[in-house]
C-alpha cells in the first residue's frame, strides 16, 4: 500500500492500529504531510515492530 492509498483509508487504520496496540495515542497515528517517517517512528517505539511489518500489517488490513 502507498501513502496515497494509506492516506485515503487512515481512519479506518488508524482504528484498527488503536484496537490492535492500545499504547497508541492520536497524536502517535498523526498522519501529516512529508512526516509519515516520523509517525513510524512514534509506532514503532510504542509496539517493537519494524517500519516494514508495521506496512505489512496495514496493507493486509
């Protein structure tokens, strides 16, 4: 999934993230403009997961 298509479902995955990982703030799913590394980066302290498995993860949602 590119980050147009994520853009387009984030609500939906952003849920989904919360449901999964309860750790996970809204400020930690903030989807911005040129600031996706950075919102990985918050997700992946939070869970341990890599970038990749996390993009994995979503895509097969």
């Amino acid at each position: 999934m590119n980050t147009t298509e994520m853009k387009g479902k984030w609500n939906e995955i952003k849920g989904k993230l919360k449901q999964e990982y309860a750790d996970l703030t809204d400020d930690d799913l903030l989807l911005e403009e040129g600031k996706e590394d950075e919102m990985f980066g918050k997700i992946q302290k939070k869970i341990g997961k890599t970038k990749d498995e996390i993009t994995k993860w979503i895509a097969e949602l």
